[in-house]
C-alpha cells in the first residue's frame, strides 16, 4: 500500500503540533515527502537495513537511558512513545529511499533472524509506511494536548487514508456520508467513554478507597472500627524523616483531620482548599506566617502520580524543595500538591505551638447521638465537668491508659450499641482509631473543640538510612484539641503499640531483606534528585551506547546508489498498460454500455453503432481513440510520456464532447 | 498436552484465516491500529489514544455493518489445464456467472485451496525435520511442527490464495470470465476447494463473502532447470525386448532418417555427403532392435532435514527427463518409493509427461535402506547406454554403488545435490579416474548448471 501524497507529512504535522517538535516534525516530513520528487534510490541490502533496525533500537535505548536520569519514572514511557517517530525515522527513511520500497520481514522480527539455518526460505516483505503513520498519530496522542483539535486533525487524516482504499461499487457521495458519520459516531464515542470513565472512577472511588485502605484522602478518612477480624498493616518502609538533631521522639506527623463522625467515618463538612504561590524559587512554599523557635525536619516520599498529600508536623508553616507544580492548603491541616517528582525530599519548618487549622466551630463539638449515653456516662464517671483543661486531658489520658489495653484484634460483641460505645463502656480494647475517636467525643462531651487526625507517628530510627523511617504500620490516629486558645495533638493510645504492631516484624529475616531493598530503592532515588549526582554520570553511561550506534551505522562497502529510472518506466509502462482510454470504457459502461468479457474494442464499437443510440460522430472519434489506444499498448515504437500526455488529453476533450449526447 | 496444543493451533489457524478472508490490508491495519490505541489509551485521562481508538472503532464498525447488505447468487467454474508446474506461473480462467437480477459490480475472487491443516495423528506422529535442534520451549509447544506440516499441506501461498483478482462487470445471466495466475509452491496434485466471490464495503475495510463450493485438483509437476547440452553417456545396446520397442526409430534395413553420429555407430552407415554439408558427422537411421538407453536413477533415501535436497534432486531428475529426447531413445526412471519402481519412457512406450507426473508424486523413502536400489539398477544394467544418477548423499553404500555400476562399463553422469548449509567435504568426493561428479548446491540448482 503506497501512501497517499502528503498523508505523511500531514502525520507529522498533527505530531508536531500535539508535542512541540517542531523541528523534527518538519525536518522528517520534509525527509520524507521529498522522495517523490528525489530520483536518487539506495540499494540497501538486507544486512544493510538490518544494520539501520539495530540503530533504531540504539536510539531508543539511548533515549530510555536518558530519561530514566531526567525524568521521572512514570513519565518514561509516555516521553519514550512520544520520541519514537524520531527513534525510527531511520528504519523509514531507509525503507522510503530504497530500491525495493519495503523491508524484508527478517529485519524487524529477531526471532526470523535466529532461525538462519531452519527458517523461512521466501521471507515476506512489509511497507512500514502505514504503521510508521499510525506510531506517528499515537505518539502525537500521548502528548496529551486536550483541544478538540486533535480529534478535527486525527479525523481528515482518517479520511486522506480511507479515500484511497474506498470501494468503487457505491457513488463517492455515499461514501462521503459514511465517513461523516463514522467522525460524528468516532466524536461521540470518545466524549462518551472519557465520561464513562469518570463515572467508573467515581463509583469505583468507594471501594477502591475501601480496598486500598491507608490512602490520605483529605475529605474521608474509612476507619476499621466496627469491623471484626485482625487489623493486619504491612511493614513497607513509606516515608524517612531526617532531623539535624536526631531528636524526635514519638513526633507526630499528620496528613488529614477532619471533624464529623458519622457510622464509624471520619469526615471533612465544607473545607476548600486555597491555592499557595511559591517563592521565586518554586520550592519553597508558605503554609501559614512564620514563627519564631522552629524546628526543622527533612522529609523523603514518594509521590503518587498525580495529587498527595504532604506528610507534616502539626504547626508546619513552611515547607522548602518542593518541586511541586501547585501546592493546596485545607482548613483542616491537609496539604495537597500537584505534578511532582517521583521521590521528594522535602524540608519542613514547624512549631508545634501553633497549628494551622482553622478556628473551631459548632461541627467540632458534635456528637453523634447514639453515642450520647456513653459519652455521657463516662464524662460523668470521670467527673470532668468540675475539672480544669488541662486536669481534664490528664484525667482522659489517665482513664485509657489505666483502663484499656491496644489490639488490633477486631470485636464486636454487642451489636445493640455502637462500636466505640461499646469499646467505652465493655471492650476497652482495641487499636489507635478507637482511641482517638473516643478522646474526640469524650473533649466534645465537656465542650473541648476536638477533631480526628490521622497521619504516622516516627520513632523508629534507622543506622543504615541514618534516618528515622516510618514503616505503613506506624499508620496512627489521635485527636487535636482546641485548648487555651491553640490546637494541639492528643494521643491517648497506650504506649508502646508500635512494637505491638511491628513485634512479628521485627524478627523476620525477610524484613531485613525488604528494609535493604528499600533503602537501595531510597538511595538511588535521592542521588537522581540531587544535582550533580548520577545525573552526571548519565552521560557517561551514554557513551558505550553512541559508539555501538556509530558502529552500526558505518557502512563497510558503500551502498550503490540508483537514479529512479526503473521506477520511471515501471509508471510508464503501467500508463501504457492502463491507457487513459479505460476511463471512455468505465463512463460507457455507467451509461449502460457494456463491454462482454474479451470483446474486441471495436466489435463494442459495432455493437453500439447498430444499436444506433449514439451519434455517428461520436462513434468514430471513439474508433479513431481506440485506434490509438491499441498503438499505445501494443505498439512497439518508442511511445513517450508526451505522447501518452496527448492522447489523455484527446480521451479527456472526447468525454467533454460527448458527455451531453450519451 | 498434544491435543490441546493441536486443538489451539487449529483454531488460532481459523481465527487468522477468517481475518484474512474477511478484512482487506487496510482493514487489518485499523484493527491493529485498535488494538493499539487501546492499549496506550486505557486511561483516557493520560492520553489521547483513546479517541483514535473510538475513530478506528467506529470506522470498522460502520464497515462491518454496511457489509451485511450485500445481496448476490453466483455460479463459478475453473477451466483448469491438465499440468502446471511448481514455482512457474498456472493460468487458468474461471467463468462466473451472475445468477441475480441486480448488475454486479467492483467485486473479486478468491480461488481456495484444500484446509492445509493437519489432523490429529499427523500433529502426534510425525516430526519437523529440525525439531530435535529446537530449543526445549519449541520442542514442548511444537509450533514449528504445526508450521511445517501447515506448508507440508499448502501448495498455494496466502498471498496467491487470498490475491484480488478483479471481476469485471457481472450482467445477470451472462457468463464472465476471470483469469486467474497462481504460483504453485510445491509439486504433487493441487486440490482446490471452493471459490470467494468477495465485495468490499465502501469504506473498503470489511468484506462480504460468498462462497461456491467448487471442488477440482490439477497435477503440479516438479520444478524444473534449463540443463546444459549434457552430452549424454553410452552407445547403442542391443535391447531384449526386441521389435515391440523399436517401432519408431533403431536401426533395420529400412531407411528411418538421418542423425548425429554417436561413438559406436559403424562406418558404413554414415552419410557422407551430409558430413559433407554440415561438417560434422551424420549417420543413416535404420529399424532394427539396437538403440540407446539410459537410465535416470533418483535416490529416494532421504534423512528428514534433506527436505530441500530431495525436492531439488526430483526437479533434478525432472529436468533431465524433459531433456532427454526420448524420440531417439529410451528412458528409465528407477526410484525406490513404497516398491521399486521403473518406469520407461520413450519410442512410444511412454511419454514424457507421465515421466513427469510420476515425478509429481515421488515421495522420500524411510523405511528401506539404499541397498534396495543398487540390485534394480544391476538387473538392467546389460540394456543401459548410459546411466545419470542423481544422489543426494554420498555415504560408502553410494561410493559402492558408483563403483560397481562404473566398474561394469557403464557410462555414468553422477550430479550430487548437496545442502547449502552442510555441502559435503571435498576430499570425500573422489571415487577414480575418468568418472565426473556434477556437484550442485541447493538454491543454486540452476548456476550450478550454468557453470557447466
């Protein structure tokens, strides 16, 4: 199948276009559009194009070793499928400026090349031109540039690619109507699976969040209480927190809090989050004003792939290195960013003494009412109502820690009363969000603004990270009070229920395996962030690839070079074979004059004459044309284009002469 | 394990044909393009692909429906010569006639070949030629076992099975011939089965096809080389047969014709003012029981990867038996199949095209050693002129063979066909003085011959 003219370059312009390679766009349509007008053809032989195959696969090598220094990992294969019209313009162009026009099959598929002694004795042969076009289109795609442009631009292609295959049953206006409706039909279509996928993603939302428990969503946060069985958490390692002074002991790092409580979920009623502007340096982000008697924490995480949530200290006003493209600040303590890196290393500046959250109102004194009675009955059983603020966060702490045990053994043995009621008053057992959210309902049932957070709690210090680490079950809950006029964190879970979590854990060989593979993980990941680090050395690792790509594109013995002769009386020979005269016969014939099968052209002539439905005149100036036609193919003097020219040019004032009598 | 490979194979094999028949080149490429795009564009927040693929899909989807419109009866049938020839061009027309009322136009044909697939036994028992070279994975999965029976089967390449050969307008009621040229890929009897009168959908992507049922087969001969002017070995012999073999040309008291003098023919007999005219020497022909003979011998015993070497040797043999001109002689072909067979051509006992079907039909020997084949050869050997051996190994039974039948004076042409991969070593080829081995390489059958 040989290309329409310019379908090509048009490829290449939408490519251009979506991705911003200019340049290259432009320069490999150029390339390439310019073989119909260059006559020069290479005789590449088979070894020769498998050569130029192998320097393609060099090139997108060296492009994947490039960007696995310069981009993050998500991105490199969307990067790479976008380069590779670069990546094989060799192999096309080598295919379009050939003798043969097509590449042999041996030269694309290793296992045809392995198979020497047993293999296909008459390999076929492809024109890569149509899938060069269509690498082209989908590469343009992944550049993601969401104008309706493109669907417009993929749409004219489709029908410059289609007209030349259309059947010649049905009148071309039919076939103009089909194609219509196939772009309106195509247009609909993708609207309506971009949208069946927002619906998917939004229902599926739940159960994704149900089955993926753990994720921050600032909105929501799904707790395990009231459910029954063993709360399992895995001991990956999440997140490192370096500390100048290596002082953080029990430092309680949030994500999210929220303030309602309703069936055993936390969740946020009316918070939007404001937009933050970065410094000049787009790294440096402002959470609230800053304070004086900071602290200062480094954070290294891996980022999610589009939208996180930071991990902060309560009282964290500002956060530095932040490669983020925007940066979102909720009322209620949850950062969201944009757009980052794979691996960040950020630093914070916090003072605990003043948190960022949002004045309290009414929401952070409510309580749900089922769990009323029990609030009720054991503010009353503590007495709190006659005590202090600060004797009643005493009394609470002592109250759970005196009177309830941690386990993440999951019950629930009375289902006339709610699961925390029910851990209040009978269970006094459970894991750090009965804890937390008990602590919450208990401050609101004296009047204390209380809110739920979740976030992780760093203590485990790491000798080969030199770092703290914080592993998925150091995952924690605990409550933030509004007393004496600021929030501050209260955590009522009994001390010590990280090693009750990790207990298993810590003696498994397989955790030191993991932990080591993480901190390689780590390692490789920070020494990418940093400048000057392996980046470097990307450079360094290119080389051995360009000189092998050097090798292969030397060519020991020159490839003989060819002017399009051939070509020229192949299309020659091919006019003289299908005359112009064809068109006379094929307008005849709709007007319902048919040929036989081997009827001499002039027999037809005769049959029409004596049917005496045309003009004479008009019979023989046919007769004269066939006359000619029959010189044309048959005839063994030296006919040229010229002469093929003249005698289209008579068939073509014929079908104007004669077009109104027939 | 096998039956499930086979049962997978078998239809993995229908699916590809069903694609082939039912979608065009570009048809098959929007498929492609679909699959493609789907997978790149899962995620229709991430990319664009995504609306490629609903463009490509609905294209198709457009092209499958209006295909189901298509309304036609046709008849057809093959005017099939009686040969064709391996790897040479077959013409033949087909007459298609439109058995509708409607005026068809814009559709082609598809002539179709016997179903190549193996059945069951077949796939269990008999081996590839490489396979003990194969790699555990491909010895497991036998899918290059599958390959080589389903070309084992095949006498028509896809591309020739499933080339466009345009119809020109069917009238109805009237009779429409279509020329049809294949290129058979290999020599044996070419069953075809059926014929696909095809019509595109406009978007020319999805084809309706109707099918005619039109079983017929054609005897492909073995491929054959432009030899050389070999002179062939040996003088005349005196043949036992008698006069029931002479009735055409031999040498008698009556005057038959004139022709070049061979070694042998006696003195008296030449024609001198014909030497003196052409400036070679000419002798008289006579009728009479002594005339030239040879014998074509084809080694027939074959180890499975000579595949190649034994059709080349067939095409060999085949050459040989269309260039011997049997008017003036007699041609033994002798060749070990299922029984030992001698098959004589020549002065009217045969001809040369039933030398050449049985050619078509040879098939290598495995059960029986290549000692069956020297004592046909020996029984004879009292007639033979001359004797052209075509080989296609060279062990010490062979040596032997060439040996003997050398020793008993027997003129001898020994062309050895070897594999291009594993030619044999020089210094095995010597067997004496005065005894000339043609060598010739697979793939490079006909330079061999040039050179000589």
């Amino acid at each position: 199948m040989k290309t329409p003219p310019l379908l090509m370059a048009a490829a290449l312009a939408i490519w251009a276009w979506q991705t911003g390679f200019w340049f290259f766009g432009i320069l490999i349509a150029l390339i390439l559009e310019a073989s119909r007008l260059i006559e020069t053809r290479w005789n590449f032989s088979l070894s020769d194009f498998k050569r130029i195959a192998d320097s393609c696969t060099i090139i997108f090598v060296i492009m994947a070793v490039y960007l696995m220094f310069s981009t993050s990992p998500s991105k490199i294969i969307f990067t790479l499928l976008q380069w590779l019209p670069i990546s094989f313009f060799p192999l096309i162009f080598a295919q379009t400026y050939s003798v043969k026009n097509r590449i042999d099959i041996r030269v694309l598929s290793l296992v045809s090349r392995r198979q020497k002694d047993f293999g296909p004795k008459n390999p076929s042969s492809i024109n890569i031109s149509y899938p060069y076009i269509m690498t082209v289109v989908l590469a343009a795609s992944i550049a993601n540039v969401r104008t309706p442009g493109f669907y417009n631009a993929l749409f004219i292609l489709g029908v410059w690619a289609l007209f030349s295959v259309r059947s010649r049953r049905l009148p071309f206006l039919f076939w103009v109507m089909i194609v219509i409706f196939a772009g309106f039909s195509g247009y609909a279509g993708h609207i309506g699976l971009h949208r069946l996928q927002v619906f998917i993603e939004d229902k599926g939302m739940d159960w994704y969040m149900n089955a993926m428990r753990g994720t921050a969503d600032p909105f929501k946060s799904i707790t395990a209480i009231g459910d029954i069985g063993t709360l399992k958490l895995g001991n990956r390692v999440i997140f490192r927190v370096e500390s100048p002074d290596r002082k953080l002991e029990n430092l309680l790092v949030r994500e999210a809090s929220y303030n309602r409580y309703i069936l055993s979920n936390w969740f946020v009623t009316s918070a939007s989050f404001k937009l933050s502007t970065p410094e000049a340096d787009k790294q440096t982000w402002h959470i609230s004003p800053e304070r004086e008697n900071s602290s200062y924490i480094k954070i290294y995480s891996y980022l999610g792939e589009r939208k996180d949530v930071l991990k902060l200290p309560g009282g964290s006003f500002k956060v530095t290195q932040l490669p983020v493209s925007s940066l979102e600040i909720s009322p209620f303590g949850a950062v969201r960013i944009e757009n980052g890196p794979s691996m960040i290393g950020y630093g914070v500046y916090y003072n605990p003494d003043y948190f960022t959250d949002s004045a309290p109102d009414t929401s952070d004194l409510v309580i749900p009412k089922k769990e009323i009675p029990a609030v009720v009955k054991i503010v009353r059983q503590l007495d709190l109502g006659s005590k202090t603020n600060d004797q009643i966060l005493e009394t609470i702490h002592d109250f759970f820690q005196n009177n309830f045990k941690y386990s993440l053994q999951l019950e629930n043995k009375y289902e006339e009363i709610t699961p925390v009621s029910e851990f209040l008053l009978n269970l006094r057992s459970g894991h750090c969000e009965y804890f937390a959210t008990s602590t919450v309902l208990l401050l609101r049932g004296i009047g204390i603004p209380a809110r739920y957070a979740t976030g992780y709690l760093v203590y485990e210090y790491s000798k080969l990270n030199k770092a703290y680490i914080v592993r998925e079950s150091h995952a924690h809950a605990w409550a933030i009070a509004f007393i004496n006029g600021k929030w501050q964190d209260i955590d009522n879970t009994p001390a010590g229920w990280p090693e009750f979590d990790t207990a298993d854990a810590e003696n498994s060989l397989w955790e030191v395996f993991f932990d080591f593979f993480s901190w390689m993980r780590f390692a490789f990941s920070k020494s990418k962030e940093q400048q000057g680090g392996i980046k470097n050395y990307a450079l360094l690792l290119l080389i051995p690839l360009f000189i092998i790509l050097a090798r292969r594109l030397s060519f020991r013995r020159s490839v003989t070079r060819h002017r399009k002769k051939q070509a020229i009386e192949t299309s020659t020979l091919e006019k003289r074979n299908g005359s112009g005269f064809y068109s006379i016969e094929k307008y005849m014939e709709s007007k319902g004059f048919y040929r036989l099968t081997h009827e001499p052209l002039l027999f037809w002539t005769d049959r029409i004459k004596s049917g005496k439905q045309l003009p004479t005149e008009a019979i023989e100036a046919l007769e004269s044309l066939i006359h000619l036609h029959y010189r044309n193919i048959f005839g063994h003097e030296n006919i040229t284009n010229k002469d093929l020219q003249n005698f289209d040019a008579k068939v073509r004032l014929w079908l104007k002469t004669y077009r109104s009598v027939i | 394990m096998k039956y499930l490979l086979y049962l997978n194979y078998r239809i993995f094999y229908s699916v590809i044909r069903w694609f082939l028949l039912r979608f065009s080149k570009p048809g098959l490429f929007v498929l492609v393009g679909i699959a493609a795009s789907a997978v790149i564009g899962i995620d229709t927040r991430q990319t664009l692909a995504y609306q490629i693929f609903t463009f490509l899909l609905s294209i198709v989807t457009i092209s499958i429906v209006c295909s189901i419109f298509f309304r036609g009866r046709f008849s057809a049938n093959r005017i099939l010569p009686k040969f064709g020839t391996a790897q040479s061009p077959l013409v033949y027309r087909v007459v298609i006639e439109n058995q509708g009322r409607q005026l068809q136009k814009g559709l082609y044909l598809f002539d179709r070949q016997k179903d190549p697939r193996p059945d069951l036994n077949s796939f269990k028992t008999i081996e590839e030629p490489y396979e003990k070279d194969r790699n555990l994975f491909d010895r497991i999965m036998k899918y290059h076992r599958w390959k080589w029976l389903i070309e084992k089967n095949q006498y028509l390449l896809p591309e020739d099975e499933y080339k466009k050969r345009p119809v020109e307008t069917l009238i109805p009621g009237i009779g429409t011939e279509v020329k049809v040229e294949v290129v058979p890929c290999r020599r044996g009897r070419l069953t075809l089965t059926e014929m696909n009168i095809i019509c595109p959908d406009p978007l020319g992507l999805f084809r309706t096809v109707k099918t005619i049922a039109a079983p017929d087969s054609i005897m492909i001969l073995p491929k054959r080389y432009k030899l050389p002017s070999i002179e062939l070995p040996g003088t005349r012999k005196h043949q036992s047969g008698g006069m029931a073999l002479t009735e055409s040309v031999g040498e008698s008291e009556e005057f038959v014709s004139l022709r070049d003098y061979r070694p042998g023919d006696p003195l008296h007999r030449i024609h001198w003012r014909s030497w003196a005219k052409t400036g070679k020497p000419v002798v008289k022909e006579y009728q009479k029981e002594f005339f030239v003979r040879h014998a074509l011998v084809l080694d027939t015993f074959t180890e499975k990867k000579q595949h190649d070497v034994f059709e080349e040797a067939v095409s060999v043999a085949a050459s040989f038996a269309c260039t011997v001109r049997t008017r003036e002689s007699l041609l033994d072909l002798m060749f070990i199949g299922t029984k030992a067979y001698c098959f004589t051509s020549g002065r009217g006992l045969g001809n040369t095209s039933q030398t050449l079907e049985l050619l078509a039909a040879v098939r290598p020997c495995t059960d029986k050693p290549f000692s069956t084949l020297p004592p046909q050869v020996f029984s004879r050997v009292h007639m033979l002129s001359g004797c052209i051996c075509v080989l296609i190994g060279w062990d010490e039974e062979r040596q032997a063979f060439i040996k003997k039948l050398n020793g008993l004076g027997v003129s001898l042409k020994v062309i050895l066909i070897e594999d291009e991969n594993m030619p044999f070593p020089d210094d095995m080829i010597k067997i004496g003085p005065g005894l000339e081995i043609i060598r010739l390489v697979t793939g490079k059958i006909q330079e061999g011959f040039s050179k000589l």
